[in-house]
C-alpha cells in the first residue's frame, strides 16, 4: 500500500513520538514508522529513566541546551499528558579530594547552563538524604531539578496524544529505502510499503546513520554503547535509596549510579561497553560484576536477594558526542535527530519543539484550528480509593479481576491498554503500559493470562501473540494437531 | 455492616479446601473461602501426572483428582463458602480482608479467625541472574506447564530445563510426552532437588541427560532462543572458564526454586523466618499475630501436597478453636530450633498449655546424607524423640509426631539434629 504525507517520522522511541506528538498539533500530516512491533522498544525501554537536571553537558553544547530546556518543558507537560515523573532531586557523590574538586566543577558548570538550584552538602546531609550511603562520600552535588520518570509511559503518552490529533504510526514497519520522488520530497520505502512525504525526520536511534545514509547523508555516523542494569524488587528499596544517586563521573559516562525508579523498585547501573552491534543487548556476567562493584561504591551493603530482573540497553553515540539536531547539511527536507544518547530522554520535548519550529517554518504550517491537549483517561487500579474502585468495577466487571498479582493489574487496565490510541500489541507493550509482569514474578503467573488477553483482544491465535520484537512468538499449537 | 465470618481462608488451593474441611469438623459455622483463580484447586489443577494423594487419601490420583477430591469434600458444605475469581488486596490485623472480584467489586470481610493459604511462587530468571539476552523462549516451568496442560500450546520444540527441582523433571517428561526433544536437565547443585521417583521416572526412562554442578552462562537469540552456553560449576557454584559447551534449543525451562508467596503476611507486619521465608507459626500454625494462622507452602515450601494438607488440618482445626473462644490457653512458649544437618523446622515454636497435644514437625536438611542417621529431638538433656534413617536429601520434607504424652510435661526449648552414624 502506498500512502501520502506531509512528514514521516522513522523511529518510535522516545524522540520519535515526542517530535510526532509536536508535529501533529501543525496542520500537517503525519506518519511514524517503526520496525519493532511497538513503539519505545530500543534504548527507550533501557535506560536510567532519568530526567536530568543539565549539568553534565558542556556549556553551550545542543546536550546541554536540550537538557535544560527538555527538563522545563517535563514540568509544563507532566499534568498535560498525565506523565509519570517524580522530581526527586539528584546527587552526584564526591569520595575524594578530586572528586570533590570535580563537582564543584559541575555545580559551576550546570550554572552556567541555566540549571537552578545547585548545592554542594556535605557528607552528613546527604546521609541524612540517604541513610544507606556509604560513609566514605565526603559531599556531593544537589540538583533538586532531577527526577525519574517512566520512558515508556510517557513515549506512550506521546504517541497517543499524537494519534488523537490525527497523526499514523505504523509498527512492524521497517524502513528499508529512502528515494527521491520525481519533482519534490521523498519516497521512503517500508516494509509496509512505500510512504510519499516532504519532509522526513531521523529519530532511528542507534540505526540513525543508516537511515542518513540511506538518504545520501554520510556525515556522521553512530557507535553503539551498551549499559547494563540490575533492577530490584519494592522490598529492597528501604536498602537502597529514593532519588538519585551518582558517583563522580568519568569521562565518557555519569558512572554507574543507584536509584529509584517512579514504581518503587530500584536498579544499579548502567556500565559504558563501547560494541559493534547496534542490537546485542545481552547482559554478561563481567558486567553485572562491574555494576555490582560500581554500586557497591555508593550504597556498600547491597540487596542481591531482591534482584529481579537484569537488562541492557544501548545508547546512540554520535562521533561529534554532541546531539545531531536540525536539517541534514546535504540532504534538503531531511531532519535529524541522532546521536540521542543520555540526555535524550529528558531532552525529548526540546528536541521536538526545536524540530516542530524549523518544520512549520520553511512548510508555512500553523498550529491546527483544533489541537487536541492531554490524552484519553487511564485508570490505575491499585491508586484509587476504595469507593473509586467499586465506582469502576460497576461500571466495567472486568476492573474486578486482579491478572497481575504482584502489581495489582486488571484485566480492566489490560484491555485498556490494547485499545488505547496505539495500543498494547505484544505481552511486553502490556507490561510497559501497565507493569502487569513487572513484579518480582516476572510474568511467571500472568504470563499465560496476558497471553490470553491479546489474543482475544486482537484476534489472533495464540501462537502469534508475541513477547517484544518481530519475530518473538511465545507459544506454539500442539505437535501432532492444533487445539480442537 | 458487612457479615462475620468464623474463619475466612485465603487462597483456595488444598490447604485453603483442606483448613476450610477441617473448620467445619471443628464446628466454625460460617467460612469463607477466597480463591484468585476461575476455580479452586490451587496449582494442582495444571499437575495432570499422578503420585498425589498416596498419604493423605491413600489411594493415588493425579493433581486435579486430587483438588476434586478436596473440593467434593466441602462443596456441599452449608457452613462453607467459595469465592473465585476473588483477589485479597489487604488483610488487616483486626481480621479485615480486603478483597475484588468483578461480581461483588469491593468486600471488606471480617472474620473472628484468618487462615492464610497463599501458596508459593517460582523464582525467576532474575532472581538467579542468568547472562544473555532477552528473548522469548524462557518460561518458569510452572507457567510453561500450565500453558502445554490447561491453555494446550507448547513453548518451543527442542528444551532445555534448568534446575533439577521435581517441577522442571515433571515437565521434562511432559515436554518429551508432547513430542518435543528434551536436549538435557541442568542442575547447578552437585546433587538432584527432586524426589528420587521423578529423576527415574521423568529423566531415565525417557533417556534425558542430567548435567550435575552445570548451569547457564549465556541464553542466545534475539527475538527467540537459539541455544545456550553452558558451563561446570564449581564448589562455590561459579562457573568455571575453559568448561564452556552449547546446546542448540528453542527454549529454555526454569525449574530453580520456590518462594512462599507472603506478601500479605508483610503487609500484615507478621515475624518472618528468613530461611522458609514464611511466618513463623506454632504447632497450631498460628502466627505471630493472634488469630492468624497459615499453613502449606505459604509457610514453607513442601515436596508433597499430602503434607501440605496434613499442615491445613491443623490450621483449620485451631483456627476454628479460636473463633469459636474454644482455644486452650498456652503457659509456657518453648523454642524449636535446628540443630547440626537440620536447615528448617516447622513449627519454630510450641506454645503449651496443660493438656496434652499433637505436634507434627515438619522439617528439611541441609545437605544429602547416607548411612546409618539418627534424627532426635531433645529438650535439654531430654530425648523428646529419635527416629533412625538410612537416607535423607534437602529436597525431601521429614515429617514427624512427637509423642502426646510427653508434650505437656516439656519445660525447655527443643533442638531437632540428625546425627550421622559413628
């Protein structure tokens, strides 16, 4: 099938439904496309869900702009599109002269880019913060700008708002080729066919130079880094910490830190692999040696019992080491947004308004007569008071039965989130947008019922109800027979 | 004002149906029993094979025989309720269960006695932390059973299942009945955790190769599994480089332990025993919080279910007893503690009164042992009890009924051991 627009978004991360959610409220056309099954399945669903404050990037750089502004722009949005952030504050740990040396490099640094609020405590005060901290940091960085946030849930947010306001995305979608139509625009070619478009936008994360070069832009190119992660179950967290906490940092990345997440679990993490393959995301044990070495540096007596789950995510390195933001150098009508490594998720919406003002700019395109704020209402279950809950369950039985024991899901959240504007379509899109499977039994009993679930919800054979990516089928019909 | 239960039991399994049975024979009037699922009969209804019931019903029946049979027991009951597709959000220390289901929505349900039959759960793949990426292909052996032997799909085609527990050796030969190819069981203990039954039963006869000191270093696959590394382990159970092998499957069981299932019992604030990682109970399997008992896997993880049931007879009497004001009073408190060989007992402690009373420890080893042994309980400088054993493995639960007579006369802490023959 072939389909017209007026721009076509590659890559559904975190940039790529920021920029679509930015885009749809011009009166332009939209589409996103993605390869994965669903949106936010790269390094979206791996990172330290982190908004930084913008210390860390140096003066002037597009990471430090971005930072900044991305980090005001969450606090405009957060009740808008009902994200899920908690501004926590953050602390970088000085355990050395040099390093104390260091932050103060950063608490000047992070001024002269426009964060507010910096302080230096001392080592009492941040044990006060942090009670498990180990008593060897002498003092350390306060940001109270930082916070933590759930990527997925606010990709999703995105994406959503961007369908309301009439936006197309496509998953399982793959770009294979970009051509130059006749005359004027693109003719991007997809797995899904070919899509006719003015303008096209790179958020393709760590494949961004593929798809610049598919374009005929060569200038920069991408290296992958892989972080590895130990997430920890709610019980340890009295253990751990509640906000955000770094080590001094090195020259390629903040460290490996301990923090919590927005759900009340807590993860050690990431270290920096630089690798070839954009996609091997495998956790080794050197690793998790690493982390739990690093880690162990900030809070000495750590929880190994209640590790849940490990996983790794690669950031998209650029050669510049800066973000590649604005219309390709050789390539008219193409717009980047590469090189998205940390900061990227908190300078999302920077990066997004940036490329909305250029894109409206030489399109001539307004803000839409109607643009459609905020995005459908989501009951979470296990937040509501009591009469609330008996409210929904009267209204709709299936907000009465508990799929996901370890979170408290619904089957009512479950099928609210595959019929939600670009909706849950695989067994992990479920758990990113309502963390059924994400407790300390990891699926091990809502599994099958999820699987169920979409199934029914999508009307598809069990067989072809997927975990995550393209081809992760989970179960198969009987050997000698299907189901009667 | 909502309705007082007599005793209300959480989790309909055989100890929520077995406690609700023996409520009922000790004269509580109104029991509630709640149940997550669709119908009751716990984690047994996916266990088609049979060896259950050899004990307690002795006659043998497969799993679901084996619920049916605790649930023909109280179905007709008029003192006993059922309610499915019931999930407990809260229980209170005044003996409120909070609780949904999509027919009645929210209850707040008081009962003058708790009974907490929760249940265990698998440990996962996170929690022993295996290297490699994250593809589909990599199931507990407990989700996967239910979906080959409830839903009536199977995982994958060639499987591979790590950890020797009874579940993973029960799925192996389900796996192999199914037509699949099972490519080998690894254990990372230098000895098996199942019953000596199931490795002849489900790995022998079925030719499935058991690695003994092996575990997995590395799952492969990006989307789905394409194999695994594998290594030796040594005593310390880290791998050891240079012993490195694959194995070319699809997909990958974990049959690596279970967990009691306590997150209620927490949110009750209960005292925890950090081995069983259940509450700590008394012989009447009432726990630290007056009125709540627990009993079966929620209290610690049992081979059998036939115990399981034997524990719930207690709970359930007892828990009735104090419903009805019937309980006796205790005088004194005596601690059972382990002692050499011994990892877990239960109960961890006696409270006494004057009169004589049945009490059955349920206990686990710490290492396989051979020869001539000897399991005591002494009380003091006391033998309350002792047994000889040829044989005892940590994956089998001993069971065992101090003598009544002696019991009220007892007056210091036990010590249970298992003494190796000189």
């Amino acid at each position: 099938m072939e389909r017209k627009t007026d721009v076509v978004v590659i890559g559904g991360g975190i940039t790529g439904t920021a920029i679509l959610a930015a885009l749809a409220r011009l009166d332009l056309s939209c589409v996103l496309a993605e390869k994965e099954p669903d949106i936010a399945a790269g390094t979206t669903k791996a990172n330290s869900a982190i908004l930084h404050a913008g210390f860390d990037a140096p003066t002037g750089s597009m990471k430090a702009k971005m930072n900044v502004e991305g980090n005001r722009l969450y606090h405009e949005l957060q009740n808008e599109l009902n994200l899920n952030i908690e501004w926590t504050g953050s602390l970088v740990c000085a355990t050395t002269e040099e390093e104390e040396a260091q932050i103060k490099e950063l608490k000047a640094r992070g001024e002269a880019n426009g964060v507010l609020g910096l302080e230096i405590w001392d080592g009492g005060k941040v044990r006060e913060k942090e009670p498990n901290l180990s008593s060897a940091i002498r003092s350390a960085l306060w940001a109270p700008t930082a916070g933590i946030c759930w990527p997925f849930g606010m990709a999703a947010a995105f994406a959503e708002n961007a369908v309301e306001n009439g936006a197309e995305i496509l998953r399982d979608c793959e770009v294979t080729g970009i051509r130059f139509a006749d005359g004027k625009g693109f003719a991007v070619e997809t797995t899904q066919g070919a899509i006719h478009a003015k303008y096209v936008v790179n958020a393709a994360g760590v494949f961004a130079d593929k798809i610049a070069a598919m374009a005929g832009d060569t200038s920069f190119s991408i290296h992958p880094r892989k972080g590895e992660y130990i997430l920890f179950d709610k019980t340890a967290q009295d253990k751990l910490v509640k906000g955000i906490v770094f080590p001094a940092p090195t020259k390629t990345t903040k460290g490996i830190l301990v923090c919590a997440t927005t759900h009340g679990n807590t993860f050690i993490g990431p270290n920096a692999q630089d690798q070839d393959s954009r996609e091997d995301t495998a956790v080794t044990t050197p690793g998790m040696d690493e982390i739990i070495a690093g880690a162990k540096k900030l809070v000495p007596e750590l929880p190994m019992g209640a590790a849940i789950t490990q996983f790794a995510g690669i950031r998209a390195v650029s050669d510049t080491n800066d973000f590649i933001v604005g219309e390709s150098k050789t390539v008219k009508g193409l717009y980047h947004a590469a090189g998205i490594q940390s900061p990227g998720l908190t300078s999302a919406p920077a990066i997004a308004k940036l490329l909305a003002e250029e894109i409206a700019k030489v399109s001539g395109a307004k803000s839409k007569a109607n643009v459609k704020t905020g995005r459908p209402a989501q009951p979470v279950f296990r937040e509501l008071p009591a009469e609330e809950q008996a409210a929904l369950i009267a209204k709709d039985a299936r907000y009465g039965r508990v799929i996901c024991r370890c979170e408290t899901i619904t089957e009512g959240e479950i099928v609210d989130a595959i019929k939600r504007p670009c909706g849950a379509r695989t067994v992990d899109g479920v758990k990113r947008r309502t963390r059924a499977g994400m407790g300390r039994c990891q699926g091990g009993f809502c599994g099958p019922r999820v699987i169920e679930i979409l199934s029914r919800e999508l009307d598809i054979p069990v067989p072809k109800v997927r975990k995550d990516g393209a081809d992760s089928y989970m179960y198969e019909e009987k050997l000698g027979g299907g189901r009667k | 004002m909502s309705e007082i239960y007599d005793v209300i039991i959480v989790g309909g399994g055989p100890a929520g149906l077995t406690a609700a049975l023996a409520a009922q024979q000790n004269g509580a009037k109104k029991i509630l029993v709640l149940e997550r699922d669709r119908e009751p009969g716990g984690i047994l209804q996916q266990c088609v094979h049979n060896g259950f019931g050899l004990h307690h019903f002795k006659e043998e029946l497969t799993g679901p025989g084996y619920a049916q049979r605790c649930y023909d027991l109280v179905k007709d009951l008029p003192e006993v309720e059922i309610f499915v597709d019931t999930m407990v959000l809260e229980v209170r220390k005044d003996k409120t269960v909070c609780a949904i289901n999509p027919k009645r929505g929210v209850m707040e349900l008081r009962g003058k006695s708790i009974i907490l039959t929760m249940g265990c759960r698998e440990r996962t793949r996170g929690a022993i932390r295996i290297p490699g990426t994250r593809p589909a292909g990599v199931y507990t052996a407990g989700a996967a059973q239910r979906m080959v032997n409830m839903e009536g799909y199977i995982p994958g085609k060639k499987i591979v299942i790590l950890g020797s527990g009874d579940i993973g050796l029960i799925m192996a030969r389900r796996m192999s009945l199914e037509g699949c190819k099972v490519q080998a069981v690894l254990e990372i203990c230098p000895f098996s955790n199942g019953l000596t039954r199931n490795i002849v039963q489900c790995l022998n006869d079925y030719d499935i190769p058991l690695h003994l000191s092996h575990t997995i270093v590395a799952i492969h696959g990006k989307d789905r599994v394409t194999g695994i590394t594998v290594a030796k382990v040594d005593d310390k159970m880290r791998s050891i480089p240079g012993t490195e092998f694959e194995i070319d499957c699809d997909t990958v069981l974990l049959s690596v332990g279970l967990i009691p299932e306590n997150e209620l019992s927490n949110g009750l604030g209960l005292a925890m025993h950090p081995l069983t990682s259940g509450p700590i109970v008394d012989q009447r399997r009432e726990t630290s919080e007056p009125g709540i008992f627990a009993a079966g896997n929620v209290v610690h993880v049992h081979d059998l279910v036939d115990f399981v049931s034997d524990e719930a007879e207690i709970a359930g009497k007892f828990a009735a007893k104090a419903a009805l004001g019937e309980d006796s009073k205790a005088s004194h408190d005596l601690a059972v503690t382990t002692g050499e060989n011994i990892r877990t007992c239960v109960p961890q402690h006696l409270r006494l009164g004057s009169e004589a009373e049945k009490v059955r420890l349920f206990m686990r080893v710490t290492r396989p042992m051979r020869g001539k042994l000897k399991l005591k309980v002494m009380s003091g400088d006391e033998e309350v009890f002792s047994k000889p054993l040829m044989i005892a493995k940590p994956s089998e639960m001993i069971a065992v009924d101090l003598p009544e007579a002696k019991i009220g006369a007892l007056s210091a802490d036990l010590v249970v051991s298992l003494e190796e023959g000189k």
